[in-house]
C-alpha cells in the first residue's frame, strides 16, 4: 500500500482530517464574527472539493488580476528584507538577491502580470536562515 497517499487522504479527506478539523475552526470563526475573512494559501483546490468539508464555500482568487500581487513577494519585498539583516554587505545582499531570484522567483498568476512574484514561504525560510546562521539554507 502507499503510505504516503493514505496519509494525504486522511489529512485531507478523512472523517477527522487535520484540514476538515481546521475549516470547522475557521467557518466557526466567521459565523461567531471572531474572524472577518480568511486567505488560504499553499492548500490544493482539491482539498475543498469533499462535499461535507466545512471549507466547500471557499472561492479561489489565485487567477483573479486584481488580486495577482497578494500570492507573493516582489523583488523590493525581498530587497526590504534582507536590507534587515544588518550584518550583510551591499555586495551580500545583491548576491542573495540574485540566488533568491534564481531559485525562489518567476510566479506569474495571470497572463497580463507585468512582475513575477518570489515564492513567500521559501524566501521567508531563506531569510531566517540567513540571519540566525550568517549563511543561506
């Protein structure tokens, strides 16, 4: 049997999935007004298709141009970033830079977006890395 599919069902699908157990918590939130509104990222529209998970109201903006900017950092963000780490030279900071845009860049969401976003979780990753070891992950 594949253990790694069984488990992806589970936690997406099954009778007390991680994901169903975390969309009861949300939709709770927004039915008591605790919660105003939610974005979800990094979880497959697959994952809303099970018919009595509590997140089946979920609309999908990732292709809406009006939202393009919201699913990633631009170059500024990540410049802005490690602008923070005060310990990186000028030199440093442009060479993390182009390594990011190398590995971590490029997501355009739709076909008119002018600049391509960097993935936000791996930039993140990189960046706390590099602060707290002095080197890049």
């Amino acid at each position: 049997p594949d253990l790694g599919l069984e488990q992806y069902e589970l936690a997406v699908s099954g009778k007390e999935s991680m994901l169903r157990n975390w969309g009861n918590v949300i939709k709770e939130g927004t039915v008591g007004g605790t919660i105003a509104r939610a974005f979800f990222t990094g979880v497959a529209p697959q994952a809303f298709s099970d018919g009595l998970s509590s997140l089946n109201m979920v609309k999908d903006l990732t292709f809406d141009s009006d939202l393009e900017g919201l699913f990633g950092l631009t170059a500024a963000d990540v410049s802005r970033g490690l602008s923070m780490i005060d310990k990186l030279t000028p030199d440093q900071r442009a060479q993390y830079l182009e390594q990011m845009r190398v590995q971590y860049d490029g997501y355009r969401f739709v076909r008119t977006q002018q600049e391509p976003l960097f993935n936000t979780q791996y930039v993140l990753y990189f960046l706390d890395h590099l602060d707290r070891k002095g080197v890049p992950p």
